[in-house]
C-alpha cells in the first residue's frame, strides 16, 4: 500500500470541486470536517458564530472559501448567504452542543438547536442549488431508558435535559421537512433534495477545547499541573475518535449526491460494544499515555441529571452503508492524548498526521469509501 494519501479519490471523488456549505465549521467536530473537505478538493463555505477563543481551525491555517460569521438564528442573513454561496450539499452541525449549559440557557439551547435547525432547512429550501442535506443531531436524541442494549433509528425521540430534548425536537424537525417539502416519492418531480439525519456518540479527539467535556477539561488541567475533578466516573458512554462520525457523514453525504434516496433517513454512527466504557476507564486509559494525568472524584449532591448509560445500535449503518468504526477504544484513546500531549509540550498541531493514518488504516480495511468506484 502506497504511503501517501489520494485523498481527491476517496467517496468516490464525490466531493472535488463540489461547493459545500458547513455550519458550525469552528466547532470541535465542523473544524475536522472541514479540513477534510479542503483536503478532498472541495469548496467549502462555513458559517458560524464568532469564536474569539483558540480553536482548531484557526490553528490549522485552513483556507476555506470563505468563513461568514452569523447566527442560525437569523433567518434572513442565513438565507442570504445561502444565495450568494449556492452550495450543493449543505452539513449541518452549528449547535449548543452541552448538556449542563443547557440547565442555565434552557431557552437558547432549544432556539439554536430547534429553531435553528429549521431556519437551515429552510434555508436550504430556498436555495435552488442544493442536492442534499445532512443533518447532524446527537445520539440524545432518543428517549433514553437507561437501557443496556443500544438505540436504534426507529426508537422513540425524547430528552431529559434541555440539551437532549432539543436534539430530539430538531430530529423531528427534519422529519417535517423531510415529509412536507422533499417527500421521497415526489423527489426528482416537484424537487431534487435528499435529506438525511446523523447520530452519533461521545466523540473525542484533538482539538477541542470545549468547556465542561472530559478529554478537553482532563488536558486543560494536565498542562497547567493541576487536577481534574470527575463528576460521573461511572457513566458509560460510546466513545470514538472525531474521525470515525464524519466518515459516515461523508459516506452519507456521497450516497445522497448521487441520487440514492434509500439513504435520506436517519443514521447511528458509533463505535463498538466494547467502546462503550466508563468515564473512569477513560481517564485510567489516558494515564499511560500522559502519566501527568491526575483526576479527583468530585460527588455534588446537587448535581443535574445525566444520563449513566448510553448506547447507539449501528447495524442499519454496517449492513446497509457498509461503514464501520477504524480504530478501536485503546488506538482512540492513544490518538487524542498524543495531540494534546504533542500539542502542549512541542507547539505541534497532529492533525494532517492523524487524519492521514486514519484513512491509511480505513484503506487497509477496505472500507468502501477508500475504494475507487
């Protein structure tokens, strides 16, 4: 296998020269996405609001087309860049993505992800440019039972917490649009859009630095010497690399552009049974690859619901998508904390080298999104 990545060719070379519109492109998991993008030989439009503090992107130097700071929330100035960009393919992942800052901004969490959603839909909508949509939720979005077995796409949508509802509510949203204004059976007829929704798990990896998430908060703490406090060191979650969701985003992306309606659904995207482990275990993994990491159990009687025990059933994504998960929980873990410990002791951003030996180790595989079709 050849050592150096093509990676004009990957998706079936769906996304060269393609214009593409991204929402919340300065987010964790959007600068990740769109630097793959650009990678790909894609156009790539991102709007989102302003981010004053470090992120990715902006350590990556990326050159987007072009970056428009603005809210989801404003209908007008979002339809208007729409206009001006006339994407083909549109990835939604602007959102208050918290679930504890969701208890102290109840209703900006629902405006953004609920009104949000639709001000994008509708958007895209109005936009006789645009082929397909990919919708990104949250694996919160399911009414969650605590159940030990995982959620699949036909399971009720729900939500505890301000956060998880809205991610629920948006779902729903899509599913209106998706019914009332690019129905399947009128698809080609009366209009050309694919919409399609994605969940996905707790996704870590380098580059992000958002408040109250572990990984971000455990290397925060790290590198100024200090001791992280754990509040949930039991919760289960379905942890995997950033890389792993948007390679079903982009295989989802890929079927919708060529006219694959089957594929204007919703998808899980998650890791394996066996990544599903706990906070603590997370934390101890980490350990051997920084042993300067130190945590605290911290118990807060009065401490706001989450959710102990979460997981995504992903079947339909492996049989019908063929897509599954690269790398496992240990190489997940060994990933993330050498870029931030790489990041902070050398000033070196891991990224290009991160993302080349994910599709290297996906080709070895032989994923279908590695292949030339």
């Amino acid at each position: 296998m050849e050592n150096v990545v093509n990676f004009e060719q990957l998706f079936g070379g769906i996304y060269r020269n393609k214009t593409i519109l991204l929402t919340g492109h300065t987010g964790f998991k959007g600068s990740w996405l769109a630097y793959w993008l650009t990678k790909m030989g894609a156009k790539v439009y991102g709007y989102a609001l302003d981010n004053n503090e470090l992120h990715h992107l902006q350590l990556l130097n990326n050159t987007l087309e072009h970056s428009e700071i603005g809210d989801i929330r404003d209908l007008k100035h979002l339809t208007d860049y729409f206009q001006k960009v006339q994407p083909e393919i549109v990835f939604h992942l602007a959102a208050q993505a918290l679930v504890r800052p969701s208890y102290t901004h109840p209703v900006d969490t629902f405006s953004t992800n609920v009104i949000g959603t639709a001000n994008v839909l509708e958007a895209c909508r109005l936009t006789n440019s645009v082929r397909a949509i990919v919708n990104v939720t949250s694996d919160k979005c399911y009414d969650n039972r605590e159940w030990i077995w995982g959620y699949r796409e036909t399971d009720p949508m729900g939500g505890y917490d301000p956060y998880s509802a809205s991610k629920g509510a948006a779902e729903l949203v899509a599913s209106s649009y998706r019914n009332s204004f690019f129905n399947l059976k009128e698809y080609g007829k009366k209009h050309k859009v694919l919409l399609a929704s994605a969940r996905a798990g707790n996704v870590i990896g380098g580059g992000d630095w958002g408040i109250d998430r572990l990984i971000p908060d455990m290397v925060k703490a790290t590198a100024q010497n200090e001791t992280v406090q754990i509040r949930n060191p039991k919760a289960t979650r379905p942890w995997q690399h950033v890389l792993e969701p948007l390679s079903g985003y982009l295989t989802l992306g890929w079927k919708l552009l060529n006219n694959q309606i089957e594929y204007a659904d919703g998808w899980n995207f998650g890791p394996e049974i066996k990544s599903n482990v706990t906070v603590g275990e997370v934390l101890e993994e980490s350990q051997k690859y920084w042993k300067d990491i130190k945590f605290n159990i911290q118990t807060n009687p009065d401490e706001h619901h989450e959710a102990h025990l979460l997981m995504l059933d992903c079947s339909k994504a492996n049989k019908i998508m063929k897509w599954k998960g690269v790398w496992e929980f240990e190489k997940t873990i060994e990933k993330t904390v050498n870029w931030y410990k790489i990041y902070y002791q050398n000033k070196q951003i891991n990224t290009e080298q991160d993302l080349n030996d994910y599709v290297k180790d996906a080709a070895q595989a032989q994923l279908i999104w590695t292949q030339q079709i």
